[in-house]
C-alpha cells in the first residue's frame, strides 16, 4: 500500500468559497490517529463515546484510534432521544 495515495475526499463546509472536496491520504489518518491520541493520552484503560455518525473524520479518527491505541469504543446506535419522538 502506498500511504500516499487519497483514502477518502472529505466535503469542506466551503467557507473559504465553493464548497469542495479535500483529499486525505492514509498517511493523514495515520498521523492524525498517533498524534490525537498521544495528545489526549489515550490508552488501554480509556473510554470513548462516540455520538456522530461513523461517516464522520473524527468518528473514524475514534475508531482507528481504537483498534491501534486499544482503548474501549462505545458507539451511540442513535443521536436523537426516544423521548423526541412522542
């Protein structure tokens, strides 16, 4: 694999002008994962809740960081209250 290469083009909200896609690389995920989570100190006796879609950078950057750093994930199977919906 050539960690070069664009995993993914995240949609910008096109604040700066129109909106556009922006290539990432592995490499980006790679860096931003060992970085983050050496920032946040994360480890194998932490806890993440992720509540945002999957989809979403840093909900991917939670999952990756998840499976390299070892720490528990706990994912939301919803955003929205059951009582929202009465």
């Amino acid at each position: 694999m050539n960690f070069q290469n664009i995993r993914q083009g995240i949609p910008s909200g096109g604040t700066t002008g129109l909106p556009k896609g922006i290539p990432r690389t592995h490499n980006d995920y790679i860096c931003n994962v060992e970085y983050l989570h050496k920032a946040w100190e994360m480890n194998v006796r932490d806890v993440s809740l992720v509540v945002i879609p999957l989809g979403h950078n840093l909900a991917f950057l939670n999952v990756m960081g998840a499976v390299l750093m070892g720490y528990k994930l706990v994912l939301l199977d919803s955003a929205v209250s059951s009582s929202m919906g009465q």
